[in-house]
C-alpha cells in the first residue's frame, strides 16, 4: 500500500507566504495554495477551518518573523528612530514582502495595525520613556510614527527619497 503524504499547517502556511510574498493578499485562496504545493484543497481544509482562519494565520506567523528579523532589533537609544529605521530596512530588504502587506490593497489593514501596535507597545513599555504611558496615548503615538515610517519607506523604496541613516534617526526623534 502506498503511504500518503501528509501535509501539516506549517506545510501549507510556507505555500501561503510564498504566494503573499510573490503575488500578494488577492493571490491566496485555496485552489491557488493548492496548485502552488501540487495538491488538491482538501488539506487545506482539514488543517484550517476556512480561509480567513489560514490568512489570519498567515498574518501572525508573518508579523513574528518580521519582529524577530526586523522590528525587534535596536539600532539607536530613541524607540521611535529604531521603529522607523527598521521598517525602512524591512521594506528595503524585502520588498515584494512589503509592498504585499502594506501597499496591495486587502482586507487586512485592522491586523495588521494591531498587530504592529502590540509589538510598539511591548518595546514601549520595556523602555523608561515611554513605561507610564497610556495605552491611548502608545496608540496615537503609534499611528504617528507608522504612518511616517510607511511613508519614508514607500518613498525610499521608490529611489524618491533616500535619506541617511542620521536623517531618519533626526526625523522620527522630532516626533512627540
């Protein structure tokens, strides 16, 4: 008898980041995963509820990775400069990456604020400037620099802008 082959969440989560990465939020539905892994939907299925289970999924794994290869590192004293710096880097180094998850038009902006919001205010709270602060005011203070760390890197990632490391670092140390 010929053994089947398994295919476990991690398998199928891999195919679903190489069509994000590739081809962007629109791209991964359950046919296209699984064409992409050479398999029928069935799998899919039984690992994952539906869909919208398999991409919000997708969307943590995805922001775990970003926080451990990017956002997490320190690269200067000020939080805000490293928030910036990192996403800048982030855009740079992987850029269909980026452009899938925060240019593509989809329906997964409010996870992805929010879970970028959860890793600001995690580094916030770790650091004595920001420890007291009110959940309210790390939210405003969030979109802020979010905004202005989407737009610098949008803009360098397009050769519009390209700002030294000192420059970005001096930009986001003026924001209050």
């Amino acid at each position: 008898m010929v053994r089947k082959k398994v295919y476990k969440k991690q398998h199928i989560l891999t195919a679903a980041q190489d069509l994000l990465t590739e081809k962007g939020f629109s791209f991964i539905t359950a046919r296209n995963v699984a064409e992409h892994m050479g398999i029928s939907t069935q799998p899919i299925y039984l690992e994952f509820k539906n869909m919208e289970e398999l991409k919000l999924t997708l969307l943590k794994t995805t922001h775990e990775f970003l926080n451990t290869e990017f956002f997490s590192k320190k690269q200067n004293s000020n939080i805000l400069a490293n928030f910036g710096l990192n996403y800048i880097d982030f855009a740079q180094s992987n850029s269909k990456l980026y452009l899938s998850l925060y240019i593509d038009q989809h329906s997964y902006g409010k996870e992805l604020q929010q879970l970028s919001f959860e890793s600001f205010q995690k580094t916030a709270q770790e650091n004595d400037v920001y420890a007291e602060v009110s959940k309210e005011e790390l939210e405003k203070l969030h979109m802020n620099v979010w905004v202005i760390a989407t737009g610098m890197a949008s803009l360098s990632l397009s050769g519009i802008l390209n700002l030294s490391k000192e420059q970005i670092i001096s930009a986001f140390k003026t924001i209050k």
